[in-house]
C-alpha cells in the first residue's frame, strides 16, 4: 500500500485552441498544465479534472495521448510520466425543488474511469444542457435522475461543495430518496470541515473529501486528500472512498473553513460579513434581510446533533494553509522555493524550519511554520470574499 495525495476538483479554464470552457478561470487552465502542475510543482498523485465532458476537451485529450506523455489504464484514468493519474470528470448542475418548494439547484461531481464512457456521458447529456462544451452548465434534470445517468456510463456521483444544503434541502435523504444509499461520499467545501459536516447525522456513514476547486494553476492542491491505496487509478481512487479492502481516506487537507469565502452570512447591504453567534437571518447594523448565507450559519440552522461526533473511522482534518495564502509569500519566493524542493508537498509537509529559511531566510521560514502549526489570526470570510490569515 501507498500514501498519495489527491485534488479531485479542479477546473480548465481554456481548451489547448482558446475556447472557453469555465469562463471564471485562468486562461493557462488547459489539460496538459493541469497535469504538468500536479507532477513538477505541487506533488499531487490523483487529480479530478472535472470538465472532461466539454468536446473542446475531449478533442484536447485525444490529442494529448498522441504525445505519448500519457496514456490509459485498464483499471481506469490516464497516467501522465508515470507519476500522475487524472482522473475524467464533470461538474453537473442540476435543478432541484428545494425546502420551500422553490426551483434551487446544486453541483454534482461525477466521475468516470475512461475516456470513452466520458465522451458517451458528454452525447448523453447534451439532451439536457444548452451548451455542453462549457463547465458547470444547469441541466433540466434532478440531481436523482442524474445518479442513473453516471451509473449508465459506469460513473459515480458525489454532491460538490455541500451546494445541496445551501439551496436546496436540510436533508440530501430527501433529494436522492432510495438512490441515497448511492452516495458514498460527499465534498466539504472550502467553508466547511469535518467538526460543521459531522453535526449532520445522515452524513455520519458518508466519506468526506477536501478538494481545491481550483480556477487558477497555483490554487491546484489548496485543498486535498491523503489516500492508501496499492496504485495510482480510478479502480483504487473507488476503494479508497467506499473505505474497501484496506483502502481509504487517511487524512482531509483544507482550509480553515473562516478562510472560505463562504463562512459566514454576509450583509450585501452593508457590505461585510457578520459576526456573531450563528445563525444570523438579518443584519445586526442595519436589520436587512439582504444576505448571503453562510455555511456555518445554514449547518448551525439545520444540524440535528448539538455536538459534531464523527464516527470512529473518520480520518483527522488537518488545516492546511498552502503557499499562495501565506502574507508575504510572493510568486517569485514561492517559485524560489519550488525550484529548490521540488513540490509545494514537500513544503507543507516534510521540511524543517532550518531548511526553508536556508533558501529564503527567517523570516518567510517563520511565517510558513506558524501557518502550518496553526498559529495564525484568521479574519472570516463570506458573501464570495476569502477570510484574511495574519501571522505574528
């Protein structure tokens, strides 16, 4: 058995010939640096890119494999130089009938072992998404019609960033109905972490996940999961989720959730996130209703357990504050870093204080330490801002 590192949510921005895939991220974006970025720089083994059903990206992974850099496996995925596997994704959203008997909808994660039943699931689904080469487009269809679908393609589904219990139920039992059982995991978010997801009890016998959902290269990895498995492929990655033969999450990377930029509920009135004890419904300073809800505020609302108690098996969550977080810490430190210890992995994880600060002194030495120790003031975050982190 192996430990590796997986980011299993990261998004393209463009496609190898400038098309647009998901307008809100980074032009560099594309399939081939995603997975130059996992090998040389950020040292993660299994990676989720997760808008593998736009044709644009079909088209720019057919063209990959031609290089001979990459190629497929039986036990599903791509392997990229022997040290990446990327794993072929789509971001769904779906349309649900919420609590109040609104329209509200929620993001799935669906993966899938090969490229061809990705480009099978891309035909499928372009029966229900008016352009099915952008990312995250809304389907006219519920995220319980959507599970048959992936299933059909030999996919699995995942509920993405714990939108579900933002928009549209207290209960994802109520969405999936006799398909629940379907959902073996589920994705926190950046605004969330075990302690708030474990005070939900139908999410006790689920596996979390910490992805980065990464719209730019350096957010690769700001987020991520420690894996045991024998090898790196999608048929290992399934073990590891469903905790099956010896597989299985041994550790959830993320930020702290104030750091989210979704923590807390925000006043689009007065134009900042609110303090106080949750939940918070209406503005304290101005007493508007003109809000964004906030993650710790709509768990608090709707938890059925007082206290977060995670079942026995239940792998530690770790906050993790990666490099591009750090006050301070430029791009060229950072680059200076890389260039001298291989992989932001390495970094976070394995070298002492007296190694960073031979390359780039005490000071940022300093400062990445009592990041990665916890000993930082964090400023929360909500309404679409990240929290600020100070040190010192």
């Amino acid at each position: 058995m192996q430990e590796m590192f997986a980011d299993l949510h990261v998004h393209i921005g463009r496609s190898e010939k400038g098309k647009p895939i998901k307008i809100t991220a980074a032009r560099s974006l594309n399939f081939a640096n995603i997975a130059k970025e996992c090998a040389e720089r950020k040292g993660i083994q299994i990676v989720g890119i997760i808008d593998c059903a736009s044709p644009y990206v079909i088209e720019d992974i057919e063209e990959f494999l031609k290089t001979g850099e990459a190629y497929e496996i039986k036990d599903g995925g791509i392997i990229y130089k022997d040290k990446v596997c990327i794993i072929l994704g789509s971001e769904i959203e779906t349309a649900e009938i919420n609590d109040n008997g609104k329209t509200g909808s929620a993001h799935n994660l669906c993966y899938f072992p090969s490229l061809a039943d990705i480009k099978a699931f891309s035909k499928e689904m372009s029966k229900y998404i008016k352009n099915i080469t952008l990312s995250s487009q809304r389907a006219c269809i519920s995220a319980y019609e959507l599970v048959d679908i992936v299933e059909k393609f030999n996919g699995v589904l995942i509920p993405a960033h714990k939108s579900f219990y933002g928009n549209c139920t207290s209960r994802l039992e109520r969405i999936f109905k006799e398909k629940f059982n379907k959902i073996f995991a589920i994705e926190l978010g950046l605004s969330a972490d075990t302690e708030l997801a474990d005070q939900i009890s139908e999410l006790e016998t689920r596996t979390f996940i910490t992805n980065s959902d990464a719209h730019s290269l350096p957010k690769i990895a700001r987020e991520y999961n420690k894996i045991l498995v024998e090898d790196i492929s999608f048929k290992e990655l399934l073990k590891a989720l469903k905790n099956e033969d010896g597989r299985k999450i041994l550790c959830n990377y993320g930020l702290d959730p104030k750091l989210g930029k979704y923590h807390r509920t925000y006043c689009e009135t007065c134009d900042k996130p609110i303090e106080g004890e949750p939940p918070i419904f209406e503005c304290p300073e101005c007493h508007g209703t003109n809000i964004t809800m906030g993650v710790l505020d709509r768990i608090v609302s709707i938890r059925d357990k007082e206290k977060s108690i995670s079942p026995a098996d239940r792998p530690p969550y770790v906050y993790q504050v990666p490099l591009t977080f750090i006050p301070g810490l430029g791009s060229k430190t950072i680059d200076k870093l890389l260039n001298t210890f291989e992989t932001e992995m390495n970094i976070l994880h394995k070298l002492s204080e007296d190694d960073i600060e031979a390359v780039v002194g005490e000071k940022v030495a300093k400062t990445i330490v009592a990041a990665r120790e916890g000993k930082a003031t964090i400023q929360a975050g909500g309404g679409g801002v990240y929290g600020k982190l100070t040190v010192g």
